[in-house]
C-alpha cells in the first residue's frame, strides 16, 4: 500500500463520523458475525482474538487497529476473556472513484502507541 498516498485522500476527504460501540468479551457482547454497510475501524484494546473480514484473518494482540470498506464481513472471536474493542462506523465522501477505491481496502497494523479512544 502506498500510505503517503492514501494519507493524502484522507486528509482530503470529508468524512462523517456513524456511530462508535464497545464490545467486551466478559460481558457477551462481541459480534461473531457482522455485515458492516459502511466502512469501519476495529480497534482492539485489551486481550487478542482472531479477527476476519471478507475472508481475510488476522491474529490481534492489543493495541491493533483494522480498517474495512463498505460491505464487508466480520468476524471476531476472541481468544480470552479479557478481549475488548471499539468498532468505529463512518461514511467518507470521496471527490473521485481512486478515493473511494482507497476507503474500501481492508488493512490492519498495530500501532506504536494509542490516544485513548
């Protein structure tokens, strides 16, 4: 991925912030299967847990941050009880179809620090 390119379509890109929900595996709440109808941010901030979207899984340990565009399928199952995670929802009104090809790609990497969410 070409990030300074896709750094430069966001930082021209208007986008509008949906909704933001915690999930927390103690409580019973992490959705084993979720069809986002926007794009999405999945930010995991304690534990691991095996995540999926659109077939592709990943191996979390926390802090980890994955992104997915519209349509996408998630899966999360966590790997102890101590997982818990934000899932971020957003539109993002892109100016031409390379923007948004860019806010649909799939792509996760952990962070070398977290602003508290």
């Amino acid at each position: 991925m070409d990030w300074e390119a896709h750094i430069e379509r966001w930082s021209r890109t208007a986008v509008r912030l949906l909704d933001i929900r915690h999930y927390r595996a103690e409580h019973g709440t992490v959705p084993y299967h979720y069809a986002a109808h926007t794009n999405f941010f999945l930010i995991t901030t304690h534990g691991e847990a095996r995540v999926s979207i659109s077939g592709k899984v990943y191996q979390t340990r926390s802090p980890y941050i994955l992104h997915g565009g519209a349509d996408s399928e998630l899966s999360i199952v966590p790997l102890d009880q101590d997982f818990a995670c934000y899932l971020i929802l957003y539109t993002a009104e892109c100016a031409s179809p390379e923007d948004w090809e860019s806010f649909q790609m799939t792509y996760a990497f952990a962070p070398y620090a977290v602003l508290p969410v």
